[in-house]
C-alpha cells in the first residue's frame, strides 16, 4: 500500500509533498510545498493547534509517534488518517524537521484487516490452509494443514504433491490447474484421496475443498501467484452418509424382495427371488446348499453326544464366535480346520453331513438365480472349508484372499473363477440348520464386513424359511 509522505522543517514549513498526498488531500505539490503549518487549507483552523502540537512532539521525541487525525481535502471535505511521523535530524544531531506518513483510516484498517487474517488462516485455523504455486507445489502450508497431512509445515515446500498422495493426487492437480486457468470453481468439491504415510492400509480420507486463484495485486495485468487451497476432513461425516444411505437401500431390497416373493407360487422360487434381490450391490455370486442328515442310529441306540446340529436351537451356540474369525486369506480357513474336518468326514452325529448344491446365481452372464434338481451329490468342498465352518458353529464365517490373491484360491474352495472374498451363512428354519448360504465377491468389492453379515443373515433367515416351506429340507424329517 502506498503512503502519503510530508515533511516539516524546523519553522514549519512544507518541504516535501510526494504525489499520495497529492491523491487523498487534492492539493498539488506545488501548491503545498513552501506553505507554513497546515492551518486554514489543510486542516481546519480549530483542528490546527492540536495537530502542531503533535507534529512538534515528534520533533522533540524519539521513534515514530502514531496518532488520527482529520485533515481537509481541496474541495472541503475531512478525511480521517492515520499518520506517523519522526523527528529529522542534520549531521549535527540537531532537529531539521519532522517526517510525516499518512493514510485514510480505512484503507490502512483493510490492510491490516488483510494481514491478521492471513496469519490466523496460517496459525489457528481449523481448515487446511495450502498455498500452491504456479508449479503446483505448495508454497506455504498452514498447520492444520501440516497435522493433517502428517509431515512438517517445512517439510512440504517445494514438494510435488504425487510425494504426499497416494490416491487423488490426478484430481487435486486437474482441480488446480482449473483454477489457474478459469478461476475459482463456483462451489466446493469434495476429493477421496489416501496419504502416502497410510498407503498400506488405505483409509480413504474425504477432504472437502475450496480453491482460489491469487493474482499479484502490484502488476498492471492479472499474473496467477498459484492457488490457495482450502480444505476439511469430512470423512466421518460422509460415511456416516454412505452407511446411511446403504442401509435405506437394503431395507428397501429386503422390501421389494418380499412383495416378489409373495407373488411366486413355488417356494424354491420365492427363495432365488429372495437371493437375486440380495446380490444387487451387496455380491457378484450366490449358493446355497443344503446339508443330507446321516443315516438314523439303530432304535433304542445311546447318542455318543447332544449335538445335534440338526434339532438344536439358537439358543445353545455354545461358545462359537458369532462372526467367525477376523483373519484373512488361508489363515481364517485353518482356524476352523478342526470343525470342517469333521464336518466332512462324518465325525460326531450333527457334523457327519453332506452339502448339496440346491440354488446358485449363474457364473458367466448374469441373469436369475438358478435352481438345481435334488441329485443327492454333495458338494466336494475339501476339509476346513467356510461353508463347513458356518454350519458347525452356526453363524457367518467371513473369509478373503488377501492383498494379493494365490493363483487357484477360488477354485481350491470350489467357487467361480475370480472370487477373492467370501461370506458363509447358516440356513436356520423351525429351530433346525438346514444348509448353508455363500454370498461371493470379485476383487472389484471391497471385503465383507460385519454390517455385511448383520444383512446376509436377515436374507438367509428369508431363504431358508422358503427352502423349508418347499420341503427341500424333508430328508430330515425321522
């Protein structure tokens, strides 16, 4: 901001008049050089003694004295500013004059206005504050920006921004280089991005964004400085919106899935409407098998044990994890190697069964889920397989091939080619397990999770009390 200069000398008279003075005041340089004092044209005469009064106390003090004052345009009006003025002295150390530099009030207020804005926006704001150059590398980075981001506020000068973004860095530069060359969007963007510091879990970080085209203020011509860019943390708040939003929409399938089931005269096939409304959004793949009873112990035959999978109900889970282990990949399938052995082998009266394939969603094209012809041929899912796991201990089994998947993992565990994630679920009617239901995702879906279980469990119930009512279930009946 440009000053208006005036200088006194000793007598007070008007030696110096630079061209601001000129601008606020109206009077000419070489119409106020050679004035004595400021009174009756430059100031009002009531106004005169106090404002020599202060010109001659800087002359006699030390430092720069800052006072307001009103002084008088050319054409009669008052204009209030803002001077500080100093003492001049000669070679001897003598006074020679006083120094005066002024500006109206407000423009010095907006200025000053500007600048503790700019700090606070650096030091205590509670958005990210990021200044990027022209070359997209940020210039200046506030600290909330800095904690944010997890580095130094030094450390990321002069820093591309692909050093500190893992995913996103494409559109926050598209978003920047916009801005440069159009000017500021007309709304906020909200960008997904993934730090570098995190890359190998991946939480996905949802910043909403705002950005700004600086320009030099100084040049004749508009020249970008580069661009400020604003930014919050709005991750919570978005999936607290996604979760919602996803739940609305399964409520609103397990509705519709109803109201089509309703309609269906056969049971089995109100059960593949039931796992077709499931798969959309949720999987990519749906089984259900259904498990063959043992033949019956000899009339008047001691049971070596009450467990009966078949007969017990909810109410004695035992001491089996509701949702399965947590593990990934082949770790979780040999947590439960134990229980899928004997569930495959025969041993112990409730785990000798069999799975038999009754319902599947096609593998290839997509299209309505399939019922299959009861051949009584089971499944050869090898031992410790999920589906065993579910059905003995009655509740999901979650299991995940991992960051990176073993070439033939779908197809060890008898699933269709491309299968990386896997949900086993227990098909319960009347008190009784009667199968077990598979829901199956691509690399493309991310891996279940237990709001995921909390759903496949609420179409399991459904598909199995239609499977039961269509009595593909009466081999085990005594």
């Amino acid at each position: 901001m440009d000053a208006a200069l005036v200088a006194f000398a000793a007598d007070g008279t008007v030696t110096h008049w630079n061209h601001e003075a000129a601008r606020i005041l109206g009077w000419t340089a070489d119409e106020a050089v050679g004035r004595t004092g400021l009174a009756g044209w430059a100031v009002r005469k009531e106004d005169a003694d106090g404002i020599e009064a202060v010109l001659a106390a800087a002359m006699r003090s030390p430092g720069r004295q800052v006072h307001e004052f009103a002084l008088l345009t050319k054409d009669g009006h008052r204009v209030l500013v803002r001077t500080q003025a100093s003492a001049v002295r000669g070679p001897g150390g003598r006074v020679a004059g006083v120094y005066c530099a002024f500006s109206e009030v407000h423009t010095q207020m907006d200025l000053e206005r500007s600048i503790a804005l700019s700090e606070a926006l650096f030091e205590d704001a509670s958005w990210g504050v990021v200044l990027v150059d022209a070359d997209l590398r940020p210039a200046v980075v506030n600290a909330h920006a800095a904690r944010t981001l997890g580095v130094g506020r030094t450390a990321l000068l002069g820093r591309p921004l692909g050093d500190l973004l893992a995913q996103g860095v494409e559109e926050l530069e598209c978003a920047l280089q916009h801005v440069l060359a159009e000017g500021a969007p007309p709304a906020v963007a909200e960008l997904w991005v993934t730090l570098r510091s995190e890359e190998a879990e991946l939480p996905r970080r949802c910043w909403r964004s705002g950005f700004v085209r600086l320009a030099s203020p100084l040049a004749e011509e508009p020249v970008p400085l580069g661009v400020a860019w604003l930014f919050q943390d709005v991750t919570e708040t978005k999936r607290t919106e996604q979760d919602n939003s996803l739940l609305r929409f399964r409520a609103h399938q397990l509705h519709r899935a109803g109201r089509a089931a309703a309609e269906c005269p056969d049971p089995a096939e109100a059960a593949a409407v039931h796992l077709d409304f499931a798969l959309a959004g949720f999987a990519d793949h749906g089984l259900a098998d259904l498990a063959t009873r043992p033949a019956p112990a000899p009339y008047g035959a001691v049971a070596d044990d009450d467990a009966d999978d078949a007969y017990d109900t909810y109410g004695t889970r035992g001491n089996h994890d509701l949702y399965g282990t947590e593990a990934t990949g082949d770790t979780r399938d040999r947590a439960g190697a134990q229980a899928g052995t004997e569930a495959g082998t025969g041993a112990g009266r409730g785990a000798g069964c069999a799975l038999v394939r009754t319902l599947a969603s096609p593998a290839g094209a997509p299209g309505p889920s399939e019922a299959f012809t009861a051949t009584g041929i089971p499944v050869p899912y090898p031992p410790g397989h999920p589906a065993y796991q579910a059905f003995q201990r009655r509740g999901p089994v979650r299991t995940s091939a991992g960051a990176a998947p073993a070439e033939g993992w779908a197809a060890a565990r008898h699933w269709p080619d491309g299968t990386v994630h896997g949900l086993c679920l227990v098909l319960r009617s009347r008190g009784r397990t009667l199968g077990v239901l598979t829901f199956l995702r691509s690399p493309a879906r991310r891996p279940f999770d237990r709001a995921d279980a909390d759903y496949a469990e609420e179409v399991a119930a459904r598909i199995a009390a239609c499977l039961d009512l269509a009595g593909a279930a009466s081999s085990w009946s005594s």
